[in-house]
C-alpha cells in the first residue's frame, strides 16, 4: 500500500521576496494570491484527495481552506510539523538588511550545520516533516494527502527522498501555489512531480 502526498506551497503574499516572512509576521493572502489559490484549488479538484493538513501560518491556513472548499472536504487539519521555519530574530527582516549578516549568508551556504539565531537548522525542518508522513502513511489507507507548507520545509522533504544534502535547496524552485507529490511505501519513496504551478492563462 502506497500512500501520495500532494505537496503545496501557499499561494502569495502581497511581500514575497521582499521580507522574510517567517513565524513573527502572520500575512495573509494578497489579492494575486488568492486568485493563485483559486486556480490551485481548481486544479486539485480532479484528484481524489482524502485529507488536507497545513501549517498554522494564516497564508498556509487561507490556501488550504480554498483547496478544502472545492474537494468536498470540510476539515483542514492544522499541524506544527507543516510550519515555517523557525527562523528566530531573522524573522520579519527584510532580505537588504538579511543580506548584510554573514550568518544569513553562511545558512546559504552550508544550511545543514547552521542554526537561524535562536530558531532551527534545515535538518530539524527536515526531521518533522519526514516524521509526518512515516506517521500518516502506517495510518492511511493509500490515499492521497495534501500538505500546505512552505518552500523550505517541501524542498527539505524533496531532499530527503532524493537523498540530497538539505544544502541542496537552492538547486530546485518551489514557487508560491505549485504541487510537488511525492508517494511512499514500505519499500520508501520517490518524487512523482516537482513544482507544478498554475498559468493564470490557462
């Protein structure tokens, strides 16, 4: 029994890549976004899905309620596991100000062996994301699950089944609003799709 995992990066903010969002600064949606989770939501309506699980954050929160709002499933399961990165007193900065820190610069470099100031290393994002699905797939029934996140914590999971370095994260994009699925059994995992992201033109 194999179980997938739809994983979807939430649709924009009205500031990506201007700050670093992180835990300390809650955004919501801007209006490019929600049209962007709009879009997403139509595309995953033609998969069966059987559960949606998303981070706390409220961009995560607004993506998965417009996907939950279209797959006949009422229920958004909210778990710490699928949060941002605890990016501690970076949290919130711009990236002007980030890029002038040598720290900043060195968790680009070699993100596996440095920790943000008073938060986390790639590879504790790494290990919850990976301890979710050992967990939901010993309890799934071969369903699909969608898990709304953030770029860093599905590149994390992406590395694990590639068996890359988590300072491979800069090698692949996962944009706001796309699906990357991974499936999983008994006999491991492998990546199905990277970074699949919805055309406005389509």
């Amino acid at each position: 029994m194999t179980t997938t995992f739809l994983l979807v990066r939430h649709a924009a903010h009205d500031n990506v890549g201007s700050f670093l969002a992180g835990r300390s600064a809650d955004v919501p949606l801007g209006g490019a976004g929600r049209e962007q989770a709009t879009r997403l939501a139509a595309r995953l309506a033609r998969e069966d899905i059987g559960a949606i699980y998303a981070s706390p954050r409220k961009r995560t929160q607004e993506t998965a309620a417009a996907i939950a709002a279209v797959s006949g499933l009422g229920e958004v399961k909210t778990v710490d596991a699928l949060d941002e990165v605890d990016f501690g007193s970076w949290s919130g900065k711009t990236f002007e100000v980030l890029n002038s820190d040598p720290l900043w610069r060195q968790w680009n470099c070699t993100r596996s062996l440095v920790r943000a100031p008073g938060g986390e290393t790639m590879l504790d994002v790494q290990q919850r994301i990976v301890a979710l699905v050992e967990t939901l797939c010993t309890q799934s029934g071969g369903e699909k699950i969608v898990f709304v996140s953030h770029a860093d914590v599905i590149k994390a999971m992406i590395c694990q089944v590639l068996g890359l370095s988590t300072d491979a994260w800069a090698r692949f994009d996962i944009a706001p609003a796309s699906i990357s699925a991974v499936v999983a059994g008994v006999w491991g995992a492998k990546v199905l799709q990277l970074n699949e992201t919805q055309d406005a033109a389509r």
